[in-house]
C-alpha cells in the first residue's frame, strides 16, 4: 500500500512539472511572437497592505458596458490605431468572425460587475510606486487565438515605464 501511495505522488508530481512547463513555454511563445497591443487604463487603487506595492488595472476596453448582453466567456475584438493602441469593436462568444485589422483578447466575466481580459495586477518593486502613476497604457502581448500576457506600463507617450 505505501508502495502504491509512493506512485501517485510522483505520477501527479510529474503531471504536475509538466503542466508547469507546458505554461511556461505557452507564454514564452507569446513573449517572442505575440502583438504588442497599448490599452488605455482606467483609474484604480494602486496599493495592497497584503500584497505590498502593485497596480490593479482595469481597462478602458472593458467600461461603459452593458454586461447583460456579453456572454460570461467570448473575446473582445480590437483594431489598432497607428500609435498600437488597440480600440474596441464589439464583444463576441468565438473567435471567428474576425475581420482584416483586427485581433482578439480572450476575456471571462467572473461577476455581473466586471470583465476580466486576465493581466490586471501589475506587480512593482516596493517605493517605487511614484513612476509607475503616469501609467497610461497596459501593454500586451496577444498571440493569434486571443492569449494575453502583460509585457509593462507605457506612458502618454507610449513609452515603455521602466
């Protein structure tokens, strides 16, 4: 029986590790292949007692909605402006259609109150929260089946907030 117990922990330890890595080279593939997309913030509070210094963002592609008519899970389809910076078209349940000029953002829903497009924490070393407040756009990395992966904060001129 311990035998048998030693087995699966490492049968799930390695399914496990293997997960893992899957991840992991799931978002490197974004990082080197992805679109870099500019979404405008919206305001929000800036600091966690529990998690130390981060932004919680929330994007301007996701207010002003009328929840009621967008399904829980779907993507939100964007077109870009010459300066990157990605506009909302319209919300849709599949990726298809998808028009020449426009990319996808996979989202959920968790609650009748917000849409989650899954980069809203931007984590930043402790005092140096000052720099990080004239954040403008989120930069985002988007492959072609709507994936995210949050690359930094750029300024009203669109440059990169070390």
């Amino acid at each position: 029986m311990k035998k048998l117990s030693l087995i699966i922990i490492t049968v799930n330890l390695i399914g496990l590790l293997i997960y893992f890595n899957y991840s992991i080279s799931q978002k490197e593939q974004i990082l080197k292949v992805g679109e870099l997309v500019l979404l405008k913030l919206a305001p929000v509070d800036p600091r966690s007692l529990m998690q130390g210094d981060y932004m919680q963002l929330s994007y301007e592609i996701s207010q002003n909605l009328i929840l009621d008519s967008i399904p829980k899970r779907g993507y939100v389809v964007l077109r870009m402006d010459k300066n990157a910076v990605g506009h909302r078209i319209r919300y849709q349940p599949t990726r298809l259609p998808l028009n020449s000029g426009e990319l996808l953002i996979e989202f959920t829903r968790p609650d009748n109150w917000n849409l989650n497009i899954g980069s809203e924490s931007y984590f930043f070393e402790e005092g140096t929260g000052d720099r990080y407040e004239k954040a403008v756009y989120g930069g985002l990395k988007i492959d072609e089946k709507g994936n995210s992966l949050l690359v930094g904060l750029y300024d009203k001129d669109r440059k990169l907030i070390n």
